[in-house]
C-alpha cells in the first residue's frame, strides 16, 4: 500500500444491530489499518454513546473503541462521529468485506484532500442467488450514472463535510445514508467513486427470493428518492 501513513486519519465507524457483531472477516481486514487510525464499532443499547471495554485488535494495528448508543443506524452512526478523533470518518456496516483494493483507494482519496463524498463499489459475497451480478450492475449504475450511493459502499468524507450537514438525520426511520447523499448533493459537494470494491453478503435474496428481494430495494430506493430529492424532507 503506497503512503500507507495518510490511513492513520482515519476514524472508521461501525454500527452494529441489535443481537448483532462485527463480522470476523471484518475484524481482521480492519486491523491491517496502521496503529494511529482507530475504529468505533457502536452497538444498539445504552443511550448516551457511553464508551465501554474495547474491542482486542492487533498490536500493530489501529486503536479499537466500543460504545454503545440508541438503536438506529443514524443515531449509532453520528455517536460514532462524535467520538471520533481524526479528520476523516469512514463508515463501515458490521458485515462488510474488503477487498484488496479497498484500503488503497482509501489511502489514495484520503490523501487528496478533496472535500467531497467517497463511496465504493458494491459487489455482493458468493452466498446468494447466480442472478446477484444484476445486482453489483444496478448498484454501479446507481451510484455512478443517478449519484446515488448508499451506506453499504462504505461512505467515506472528511468530518468538516459530515458536521457541515449535520450528520445523519436521525428523524429518518429508513435510508439515512440516502437522505445524506441528497443533502450532500444539495450542497454541491462532489460524489467521488473511489473505485475499488467493497463487498457485502446476499443471504437475505437466498432467503426470501432473488425476484421478490430485488423488487423490494427498487420501490423503496425510487420511493425514498422522490421524498429526499425534496429540500427540507425528512422522515
């Protein structure tokens, strides 16, 4: 990883749900970080962001913070942000994957500087239906060609730009990571594909169908846009 040091500002933040943890794999791609960056895993329970024992990371790699906040993935989410020490506040789901590319083109936007949004390109894990790869082409379809990335791709911003729009808007029940692009994209900040992929699992389209599961995310994605591409919308 070339200039790997420009990853020590970066504060990770996992949100994790009720019942829930942070994904083995995950655990372990995140302790490559180098010791000066930390990650915030905040789980679903007491409110107040309380910080408790830490979660054990490597020796040689980042600093590993455990709170614990209100459930919702935006209160959880902004709990994080507010412990954060560092400039630049990636947001991670707990049962992520990385790729071998991902830290790179991490360190590489990190060390442009640019005040803009950064998200990854969604590829699913190999545990769901063979139809998955429309999947991976829609969500890049999404983000790239319509500027809509969601909180999956691993959103990743400086903290001036998070605090600039408040962060998450914990008023919004579901798509909190949609109704940020939106403010972002309002704002004029800039949408930058980092490309490099980051991956997530397809078990719930195993579970309850491939047809039925990706019908759901389409009328809800177009749902959620008409109401958030409003100003001023909320919850």
């Amino acid at each position: 990883m070339s200039h790997p040091g420009a990853l020590a500002r970066v504060s990770v933040i996992v949100p994790v749900g009720p019942g829930d943890s942070v994904s083995p794999v995950l655990h372990s791609q995140l302790c490559a970080l180098p010791r000066e960056a930390e990650v915030i895993v905040v789980h679903a329970g007491t409110v107040g962001g309380r910080e408790v024992a830490s979660i054990p990371g490597d020796a040689h790699g980042p600093h590993w913070k455990t709170l614990y906040a209100a459930a919702g993935r935006a209160v959880q989410q902004n709990a994080g942000a507010d412990a954060a020490c560092h400039e630049w506040l990636w947001f991670v789901h707990a049962d992520s994957q990385l790729s071998p590319r991902t830290l790179p083109a991490l360190c590489g936007f990190v060390r442009t500087g640019e005040p803009a949004l950064g998200y990854f390109d969604l590829q699913f894990l190999d545990d769901g239906p063979a139809l998955m790869w429309l999947n991976t082409l829609g969500a890049k379809l999404r983000s790239r060609w319509l500027g809509l990335p969601f909180g999956d791709q691993g959103l990743v911003m400086p903290r001036a730009l998070f605090r600039s729009l408040g962060g998450f808007d914990t008023a919004v029940r579901c798509g909190e990571d949609h109704e940020l692009v939106w403010r972002a994209r309002r704002a004029g900040y800039r949408l930058r594909p980092l490309g490099a992929p980051i991956y997530t699992s397809a078990r719930k389209y195993a579970q309850h169908g491939w047809a039925r599961t990706t019908a759901w995310h389409l009328a809800e994605t177009w749902r959620q846009a008409g109401r958030f591409a409003r100003p001023g919308s909320g919850a």
